[in-house]
C-alpha cells in the first residue's frame, strides 16, 4: 500500500513504498558524512514526516521565528526526508549566503535556475544593465508613470489593485523592452500577472522540501491524483513562453526598422550585433523574463497601511505640503527634504515583507558552520520577516526610523535583507527602490486614502490580512482615494 501524506489539507502526494527504504539509505549516508558533528538544533523529528506537523503552514515565518528563542539563530528540521536549515540572523544570512556564495547559491526543485555557467552569465547581464547609477538614469521615467498612476485612479478609483500592478509593469516593460505604451488587456501584461499568481502558488517553501526530497515526483503526469504541481508548472511554462518572445520580438522588429528605442534587451542584441559580446539570445530573453517576473506587492501594502494608520497619512501629508506646496507633485529633488515621508516608505517595505522568506536556496556541497554540520542539497531559508524587524514586527510603526535626536536614521534601502542574499539577490532592487518612492509620495501627495463607504454611507471595515505564499499581499479590500487640492488635480490632468 502506497505512503499517503495529506499537504495543507489539499493536497494529496502519493509516495511508493521504495521511498521509505531509500530515506533510510539517506540517513545512514548523512550520518557517516557528518563525521560526528550534528545539525543546528532543532524540534524533535518525527520519522519520515519530519516537522510537518509542527509548522503553522499559513505563516511558517512565525513558527521558524518562535524556535529562534528556543534554539538559537540558526535552526534545522526536517521535512519527508529533507534537511531544512531557517537562519533567524542577518549576520549568519550575510556570512554564509553572502561571504560563502559558491555553496549558498543553488536552488530547490521549482522554476528558477541552478547555480552554474547559465546564471553567471544572468548575473553578469543583470549588474550591466540594472546597476544603480542606471536605475538613476531612469528618473523622468518614474515620474512619469507615477503621474500616469494617478490619472487612473481618478478615473477608475475600484481598480486599484489593476493601477498598481500596471504601474509596475510599464516601468519593467519601458526598462527592459523600452515598450512605453501598454494596457491591461494587452499581451503579455495578463500572461505576465497570471505567471506571477502561479509562481507564488508553487513555490512554498515547505513544497519546495518535498520535491526536492522526492525529485521523481517532478515526473508524475499530470493526470495523476495529488499532482497539482505539474499541471501548475505545464501553465507556467506555456505562461512564460507567451510571456519571453513577444516583447522580444517587439524590440528585433523595432531594431530592424531603425527605431527601437534604448532598453535592457536592445542593448544586449546591438552588443551582440557589433561583435562585443557573443550572448545567447535565449539567455536575453530569460534575463528579460526574470527582470518582469520579480514585481513587487509593496504598494499594496502601503495602500493598507495608510487606510489602517490615518495619522501616519496626515503628518506625511503634512510634510509634501510644507516641501512641495499645492500647486505641483513631487519629483526627486524633494526626497532628502521628505524625512517623514521617507520614513513612511521604509516602514511600508519592512512591514509585512513581501517576501517573508525570499526564495529559498539551496546547498551545493556539504558545509561546516559554528560547529554544525549542513549537507548538500539542504534547504536554507533565511527568515526574513524576523530579520527585518523583530522589534514589534506587525506593529506599522514609522517612528522606528528616527533616532533619539529626531534624525533620520542613516539607512540605505537597496542594502536590505528583503532584497535577498548572495549571488541570489535582486538585481533590479535600485530600480524598484526608486519606483516604489516615487509612487508612495506621489499617492500621498494627491489623495486622501480613507475607508471605502457602502450605499447608506457608512464605513467598510478593512482587516489586516494578507495571503500566504512566497509572495504575501494583502487580501482583496476597498478603499477610497480622495483628492486633496484642485491645483494637483490640473498637474495630474496636464500630464496625460
């Protein structure tokens, strides 16, 4: 009889009876290979299944943050065979994701990459073009699409989630394709979001374990009960495929009728044409992919944060119109003026991460670290939720970002452990800094976000939830978006 685990109660995995003979085979070769020196602590296991049970599968960020207090920075456990290692500490997470990056950067069973020769050169073409004095470059670009932005959401307020993601999109779209026109409807925005959802949906961490642990489930058939995952990743797949060749075909024709304007990918292609560089074209094509695929929910949040923290809204507010007047929106030059507001954008990335967990990563060889043993092919999370505030992590709090003084505290954005580790980390963060700001001060200077009224007037109440995933955005609210000054009102019409 066939092993049957049920997964977050939805999920049924069916795993043959050979699979308990060849756990046993795994534990005895992990344990002559430790040559005696154990894990990191942990919970006590259970066998075959390991720690499932014991992991709140909707928030395991909280679950890995609790045993912090009880075993220390750095954690192992075990899930259906597979060692896990959760890192509560952003020096442990810098030591070995970053200072020990040829071990640290592999992945798990799932879509990204493996470490090697294809993501080196990713890399290489990553830091070329999205560098930061690059994502400075793009300035004009942001402000325009911020004011674009507003101009939506004077005309369509309900559609805010749309706006945002859009916001986001034709940034990407302009840098990477140099594609300033695009809409909701159009290819290959809707392919792109659907891509982003499926992604989120397949990549749970605790997932990741069991695939990695049993990689003969990757070759189930779809058809087959409890493979949900492979019918995920056939749509992925066709998803991204949709989603990789249009845009870039887009900047080959532009290019051959002389007109494609500067971008990621036509840089790339005229290196190439003039005999500096020899790029494979599929190569382009992925960087651009990745480059799309990695947005950000962090206005969603902020959106959040300003109908739930009114106050914090007001003295922001407060501060634009001191800084900037009425009569006009923000731009750059207003940024080392706007502390408050500054202070205001941290705390909407720190709060609620994105990312609690990053994208997990993987061991490529056996290690050593402060007298523990991790093995090859371990799973290692770095708890990102902890590590970016764990001082009152939930409480939306800006005031954490001054000093005693009143200053503000000396911070850079682009450094920070939500942006991940490593040879791993985002390479487009400066870019999506940057964008990010110029949204959260153009929103604040031109609405009052407030609480959505239903048809007898009276307030719709908004919770503090978010869904679960590698990515976590709030769930689903409404919300008003009040305009605050006729005179911003004309600037924001003059721009469209």
């Amino acid at each position: 009889m066939p092993f049957q685990l049920y997964w977050e109660s939805t999920n049924k995995l069916l795993f043959p009876n050979a699979t308990v003979g060849s756990l046993i085979q795994h534990h005895i070769q992990h344990t002559a290979k430790s040559a005696g020196l154990p894990l990191p602590p942990g919970p006590r296991s259970l066998p075959f299944i390991g720690n499932i049970g014991d992991i709140d599968v909707v928030h395991p960020w909280r679950t890995y943050s609790e045993w912090k207090d009880k075993y220390g920075p750095i954690v192992s456990c075990r899930l259906i065979g597979q060692t896990v290692v959760i890192i509560n500490s952003e020096k442990i997470a810098r030591q070995l994701l970053d200072q020990r990056s040829a071990i640290y950067s592999d992945r798990p069973a799932g879509p990204f990459l493996p470490y090697g020769d294809t993501l080196r050169l990713h890399r290489r073409l990553f830091h070329q073009a999205l560098r930061a004095d690059a994502a400075d470059s793009y300035r004009d670009l942001y402000l325009d699409k911020a004011r674009q932005l507003l101009s939506n959401l004077l005309n369509s307020p309900e559609a805010f989630e749309k706006h945002l993601f859009l916001y986001t999109a034709s940034i990407i779209m302009s840098v990477t394709y140099g594609h300033d026109k695009v809409s909701w409807d159009a290819p290959p925005i809707k392919s792109v979001a659907e891509l982003v959802e499926l992604i989120n949906v397949g990549l749970v961490p605790e997932r990741s374990a069991i695939l990695t642990a049993f990689p003969i489930l990757t070759r189930l058939p779809a058809w087959f009960p409890g493979a949900s995952f492979q019918r995920i990743a056939q749509r992925t797949r066709k998803l991204a495929l949709e989603s990789m060749n249009e845009p870039f075909e887009y900047v080959k024709r532009n290019m051959a009728a002389g007109n494609a304007p500067k971008s990621l990918v036509s840089d790339l292609l005229t290196e190439m044409d003039e005999g500096k560089e020899a790029f494979p074209e599929q190569a382009v094509k992925q960087i651009a992919l990745t480059v799309f695929v990695g947005y950000s929910s962090t206005l969603s949040s902020f959106i959040l944060a300003m109908v739930l923290h009114p106050e914090a809204q007001r003295l922001a507010q407060q501060e634009i119109d001191s800084v900037v007047g009425v009569d006009r929106l923000p731009d750059f030059y207003d940024r080392p003026s706007l502390k408050y507001v500054e202070a205001v954008f941290r705390e909407a990335i720190r709060w609620h991460v994105v990312a609690p967990l990053g994208i997990p990563h993987a061991t490529s060889s056996d290690d050593v670290f402060g007298g523990y043993f991790i093995p090859k092919g371990s799973l290692i999370l770095p708890n990102i939720w902890y590590v970016e505030g764990h001082d009152d992590p939930d409480i939306f709090k800006p005031e954490r970002h001054f000093a005693s003084d009143g200053t503000l505290l000396p911070d850079t954005i682009a450094a920070k452990p939500m942006w991940g580790f490593g040879r791993r980390g985002c390479p487009g963060r400066f870019i999506a800094e940057a964008a990010t700001w110029s949204a959260v001060v153009h929103l604040l200077a031109a609405f009052r976000i407030t609480k959505a009224k239903d048809e007898t007037g009276k307030e719709i109440e908004v919770k503090e939830e978010f869904t679960s995933g590698v990515v976590c955005r709030p769930v689903p609210f409404q919300c008003s978006f009040v305009l605050r000054s006729t005179a911003r009102e004309k600037a924001i019409r003059l721009g469209d």
